[in-house]
C-alpha cells in the first residue's frame, strides 16, 4: 500500500532552498516559499498485521472481538437516537374511544350549586348596591356602575369577562331647559294657568332630579288644543270614538296605561290624526279601586307617574337598522319612523282626575269607565269653553354609548354551543323590582357556577352571562349583541333565559316560553321546594299547577307565548333561538288589566318596595336562581339537547283554528290551504315518533361525533321557521310560526306573515304576498319533518 506523507498542508512559505532538509515538517511560520517538496515512501510491505499486538491467532479473535463491540455499541447508540426522537419529536396518540359520551346531566351538581343559593345577605347586597340610584343609560353613574361590576366579575375563575360598546341613539328629558308641563289654561278674560301637573312631589324631583318623568322617544312639541278621551287607546276604541261623532284630529288625547303597550297607543292616536297623547295609570288598574295605597299597600298612589318608551318599531338602534352600532358604522340620518311624531307625556292619576273632571262631551261608555270617582267623560274639550289644554314636551334624542357586560365559562366538549342568560342594569329608576331582582339572580348564577368551576366542573357547552345596557329603551343592548353575532349565535346558540324583573308578584310562579323548553320548566320546577307556608311539603310545580292551570291541558301548568318588548325578543323572533322568562307573579285572574306589579317604572319600585310588599327575606329570588340553576345545566350538560319538540302541537292547533277563520280571504287569494293543513298534520305525527326515538337513545351505544350530529339536528328545529327576510313590514321579527302583534307589543300573533298580508289582501286587494307567506310556511313544515325524521334520530333508539 502506498501512503503519502505531507509534510506541510495549505499554501506554506517554504525556506529558501539548500536549507531544507528531506522529511523533516516545517511549520507555515517557518516557510518562506510556496513550493513544498514531498517525499514518498513505499509502504507495501508494511501492514497492520505486522503489528506484533495483532499478529497470529490471538490477533485474530481481538479484531473479531473489536468488530462486535463496534457494531453493537452501534447498535444501541442507534436504538437510543430512535426512541429519544420518537418521544419529542411525535407526539403520542390518546387510546380512542369508540363508544360512550363524555358528560351529561349529573343530579349531584344541581344539588350542589343549589344548596350554595341560599345566602339571604347576597340578594340583599345586589339589590341594595344596584338600586341605590337612578339608572339610567348611557349616563355616569350607570357606567361606573357597570365597570364595578366587571372589575368584581373579573375575580371570579370566568374564561372572560368583557364589555361590548354600542354607539346608540337614546331619549332623555332635557335637563338644561324647562321642564315639560301639562296645562290647563283659562282663556278669559286673560290667559291664564288654572291647573298645572305636578311632577315635584317628595318623592320626585325634589330628593331625585335625576327623575323627571318622560316618555322616552317622544318628539319635543307644544300644542294647545282640546282633550279627548280613548280608554285604552287600542284600535277599537278609536274606532268607537269615531261611531261617537268624536272628533280625533287635532286633538289630545287622554289614555290608561295597561291592556296593550304604550308604544301600541300612541301610534294608534298618530294614525287617527291627534295632535298629542298623555298617559295615565287609572286606579282601576294599578289600585284595584281602593283608597288605602303605598306605602300602606303595594297600590300606586296617585302622585306616582309610570314612565316608559313609546317606540312601536323595535330594530334595535333607531339609526342603524339591520346591522349592530359599532364603532366606525355609518348611522342613517333619514327621518326615522320607529317612533313618534306628535308628542307624548305621563301623569299620575291625581292629576288625571282633575282633567277628567272638568271633560265634557258625552258619557263615555261603561266599559271605559275606571276609579277616578268622577264622571268619565270623552270630550272634545271641557264643560266649561273658557278652559284649554296645553301639552309643552321637552325632550332630547342623543347618541350615547352603551355597554353589555358579557362573561364566558367555556365549554369542554362542545365549546361552540352556547346557553345564554340574560338580565339587564338599566332602568328609569331605582328598580327594585325591574332590574334589581334579575340582577340579583344572575349575579348568584354567576358566583354559583364560579365555584362548580373552581371545584373542578367545567360545562359541555359554553356557559354565557350576560348583563344588557339600555334595555328600557326598546332592548337595545341586546339587540345590538344579537346583530354583531348573528352568524355565531344563529350556529350555536342553544337556548336564552331571560330574567326580567323576577318578582313581579308573590301569587304563584310562572313563564313565557318556546314551546321547545317546556319540559324543561316544568322538570326544574318539580324539583324546587316551595316556599309557601301553605305548600312547605309541595314543589314549585304543585303550586303552580293548581294556581295557573291550562284550561286546554288540566294536567299542565299554564305557560304563556313570550311578550315582544323584552332581551329575549331578539332571539326568539329574530334569531329562532328557544327562550324563556321566568317569573313570580301576581293574580292576573283576579286583576286582569294590571298589566305588571303596580309600581312599574315609578320612584317607588325600590329596594324596600320588594322586602315590604313582595319577597321580604328573598326567598322567591333564591327560588327563581335555583329554578334556573337546574336549567341552566340540562341544557348545557344533557347529552342530547332536552327539546320537547312535541309541544309544537299546541302552536299549530291555535295556526289551525286561525286560518280557518280567515279561509274566506285565503280562498279568494286562489290558495288551497288543505296542503298546509296535511302538512301540520304530517308533522304533528312526525312529533310523536321524534319523541319517542329520542328518549330512547341508547347513550352507551353513542359516539361524541354521533351525539354531536342528534343535537346540530335539533338545534336546526327551530331555526327552520326563521325567514330572513323578515316578516313584511317587521323585518325585525322572522318567525313564521310567533311574532309580537302587530297592535300590541304585549300579545303575540300566530302566523304572524300570514296575518299581516291577510289584512293586505283585503283592504288592498294585493293578495301575491299572501300567497307567498302561506308557501314559506308549507316549505317550513316540510323542511321541519324531513329534519325529526332524518334516520340518525331512528338508529341509535
């Protein structure tokens, strides 16, 4: 073998020759040339065997005995390389589970977080922290108050808490000017003020000058004119007016609060041509007719003034209709038809008495006649020609920020499914009632649900809580969250529980809701003790049965359709979102036109208000949280989402008898309805067997992403008999099958489309419109049974 020997490597300087000496390295330091001599020596006879250590045959088995310690060192280095690789560099599989849910429903825990509602000092510490002063939106004291109650929130172990801003057009009374005032004037032999409403009594302006009576959204305007009386100043009583001889245009107009909205009345009024409205609460009503009235009884004085918005047109922010108020949003600057144009303006029935005493005209009919103990009278004009009213409204339209308050407790398995709840911070004044009890019971939610997590539960479905800002103006705040998530909630959102002035009453319990979540009620309720002494050893369902029974169902508990000017509007009209309000209430056998608690939207709904006249130790708010409790985790923990889709019957059977009162204009629009009828008919059925596939699901059997298919299929349901087009006219409201009336905000419609182009078809004789409604809802129907048919409700049964 031939080896070559380099004595210098690189580009060396080597010594001048002569000097250099063959095989003897030099260093580069020691060169001064670039030549470099190499000397080649003949290595063939020299080998390593001629190494004496590995000579022979001990020579031998060393180099064998070498070979192996190489190669298996080798070996075991590789080995190593290999698994440290696998280990952070793949990541290792989870066993996969083929069968069997994850969570559901767990009794236990509704147990547990309702035995941590039970602290008497919470309740009173919300309502007493909320209700201290007036509430107004959009003003300071009500945002600090909302930053308090982020910064208190944020403690809790919340996924998030945050506010959302809206930029929204609000009404207020203008502070800086005069006040508005209701007149009567003698116009001989000078002018001269004979009466003047009085809105300065102790428990008004002067201890609250941030209390002025108004109805917000009215216009500011002056008139001087005659006053006429309309009862309740629904349609037919205007219609009656007009039997009378009674002339309306131009004229005031003198309306009881109660039987429809306000809103309703005032556009009533502005229809027939008058020039102003005044509303009033008559003591039929809010006093039940008797003398003794708060603070001795819950009855409303007659210096008390209810105050309320008169918008009939609810979009949300008046300026950005179909589209949320964020920053940045160009606002419409047309003329806005959403509220009134003629002005607007309360009084308590003190003063009421005093103007109807001095109407004259003729007698107004019996039925109209209330508990002013004066002669009811309807004008035009009063008994004595000399006298006139003057209506002088000062009010303001702004546009403020408001803020919702949202916190999140995220879901752990099906984290983009949502159960809401909802309360809401403002109010006309201190609220005891209206919003302090809501208030107070979704705090306790909040802390409850808290400490499950803290102690290591988390939900199946994101937990959202959420406190709305300007709801006393027409659900504003809510409205605007609705339309900024629509696309987010129209995916997820699996049910909104509305708590609204939760004590209303201390009669019987009570609820307004989807058809879809009346089992759940009913279920929750049953396992809530009643705190009635008379019921100790009954549940909140026995007393709620007996007290307010379904006359159609004997067995059942009455369940009313959800009134159109509330948080839940948004998403059960616009989004087809299940919702829900409970309640404690009042009567409503015994007082059928007391529209709410007698107090409403008065200086007297106050903390004490509650403890003297409603729920003195809170017992009815822990019961109302513990019943919402429950809810809450059926609906954000059951396996299968607990829809009772058969309840659906009892929406269909009112739809059913409606179109056949008006098959006469059905017929004439060239329209068979017997294919809507077989199709309700075909779907009803369908029910039946849905119901049955549904509770006989075999958990065990399930995978997740089965489960996760059942519940998007029933989470569709409802969302069928949304038209996003909106109903004609309405575009705020999309269901097909309910919607707030048209003439009453208060009262719901059935087949709402159909109604509004039924009426269409007759006065205009356009009847294209009509035909359509009735098509949308066949489509609906139909689409309706293809979903609780589909064969993934049939194979796990």
């Amino acid at each position: 073998m031939t080896s070559i020997l380099v004595s210098v490597f690189g580009n060396s300087r080597m010594p001048a020759k002569g000097k250099y000496i063959a095989g003897k390295q030099v260093s580069r330091w020691e060169a001064d040339t670039d030549n470099v001599d190499i000397e080649y020596k003949n290595l063939d006879t020299q080998s390593i065997a001629s190494v004496p250590f590995f000579s022979g045959r001990k020579g031998c088995l060393l180099k064998i005995l070498f070979l192996l310690v190489f190669f298996s060192a080798g070996m075991i280095l590789g080995y190593m390389i290999r698994r440290n690789i696998h280990e952070t560099l793949i990541k290792k599989e989870p066993a996969v589970e083929h069968f069997g849910i994850k969570q559901t429903y767990d009794d236990s825990l509704r147990q547990k977080i309702q035995a941590d509602l039970n602290d008497t000092a919470n309740y009173n510490d919300h309502l007493k922290e909320i209700s201290k002063q007036v509430m107004l939106s959009g003003i300071g004291t009500t945002n600090k108050f909302i930053e308090y109650l982020i910064s208190f929130w944020s403690t809790f172990p919340l996924d998030s808490v945050k506010m959302k801003q809206y930029s929204v057009l609000l009404s207020y009374r203008n502070y800086t000017s005069k006040s508005s005032s209701i007149s009567v004037l003698s116009m001989m032999p000078n002018t001269s003020v004979v009466f003047q409403a009085h809105y300065n009594h102790d428990n008004m302006s002067g201890i609250h000058p941030d209390y002025i009576p108004f109805n917000a959204y009215s216009p500011s305007g002056f008139v001087r004119s005659k006053l006429i009386y309309a009862n309740y100043g629904c349609k037919k009583d205007f219609s009656r007016l007009k039997k009378l001889n009674v002339t309306i245009k131009k004229n005031v107009v003198l309306v009881k609060y109660g039987k429809i909205h306000p809103a309703n009345k005032v556009l009533h009024a502005q229809t027939e041509g008058a020039a102003g409205v005044i509303l009033y609460p008559d003591p039929a009503d809010y006093a039940n007719g008797q003398s003794i009235v708060y603070p001795k009884t819950w009855w409303l004085p007659g210096w008390a003034v209810p105050l309320s918005h008169v918008r009939y047109n609810l979009v949300g922010d008046p300026q950005t209709p179909g589209y949320p108020a964020i920053n940045g949003a160009p606002h419409t600057l047309a003329e806005n038809s959403d509220y009134p144009k003629i002005p607007v303006q309360p009084i308590g029935y003190d003063d009421a008495r005093y103007l109807m005493s001095q109407l004259g005209g003729q007698t107004a009919p019996d039925e109209w006649r209330g508990c002013l103990n004066v002669s009811y009278k309807t004008g035009p004009g009063f008994s004595d020609d000399s006298l006139q009213l003057e209506l002088d409204v000062n009010n303001v339209i702004e546009r403020r920020n408001i803020s919702n308050v949202i916190a999140v407790i995220d879901g752990k398995y099906e984290k983009d499914k949502f159960v809401i709840i909802g309360a809401h911070t403002d109010s006309w004044t201190k609220g005891g009632v209206d919003h302090a009890t809501g208030y107070s019971v979704i705090w306790e939610l909040a802390r409850g649900f808290s400490a499950l997590v803290r102690d290591g539960w988390r939900p199946r479905r994101t937990i959202m809580l959420a406190l709305w800002d300007a709801s006393k103006y027409g659900h504003i705040g809510s409205f605007e969250w609705v339309q900024e998530y629509e696309k987010m909630l129209g995916r997820g959102a699996v049910a909104y529980i509305n708590l609204d002035s939760v004590i209303r009453g201390n009669y019987s319990f009570h609820a307004e809701a989807n058809p879809l979540l009346y089992s759940i009620i009913k279920n929750s309720t049953q396992k809530v003790p009643c705190t009635d002494p008379d019921y100790y050893d009954k549940s909140v369902y026995d007393m709620w049965l007996e007290r307010f029974m379904d006359p159609g169902k004997p067995s059942q508990p009455k369940i009313n359709p959800l009134n159109g000017d509330s948080d839940h509007t948004p998403f059960e009209y616009y989004l087809g979102v299940p919702s829900v309000s409970p309640m404690y209430t009042f009567n409503s056998k015994i007082y059928p036109h007391l529209p709410t608690y007698p107090a409403f939207s008065t200086l007297e709904d106050d903390k004490e208000y509650v403890e003297t006249f409603l729920d003195k130790d809170t017992k009815l708010e822990q019961t109302v949280t513990k019943i919402v409790a429950d809810m809450v985790l059926l609906l954000a923990d059951s396996a299968v989402l607990p829809f009772d889709v058969q309840n659906y019957a009892q929406v269909f059977d009112r739809g059913k008898k409606y179109l056949r009162e008006n098959e006469a204009v059905i017929s004439s629009a060239n329209v068979d309805i017997n294919v809507l009828y077989s199709k309700i008919d075909l779907f009803i059925e369908a029910t039946k067997s849905f119901a049955f596939n549904v509770t006989s699901i075999n958990l065990d059997s399930l995978k997740e992403s089965d489960l996760y298919l059942i519940n998007d299929k029933l989470l569709e349901l409802p969302r069928i008999f949304i038209n996003y087009q909106g109903i004609p006219g309405y575009p705020q409201y999309r269901h097909l099958l309910l919607a707030p009336h048209a003439e009453n905000l208060w009262d719901d419609q059935i087949f709402p489309g159909i109604a509004v182009t039924i009426e269409q078809c007759q006065t205009k004789k356009d009847c294209d419109p009509l035909r359509q409604q009735i098509a949308l809802l066949i489509v609906s129907v139909h689409q309706a049974v293809e979903i609780i048919q589909d064969e993934i409700f049939i194979r796990y049964s």
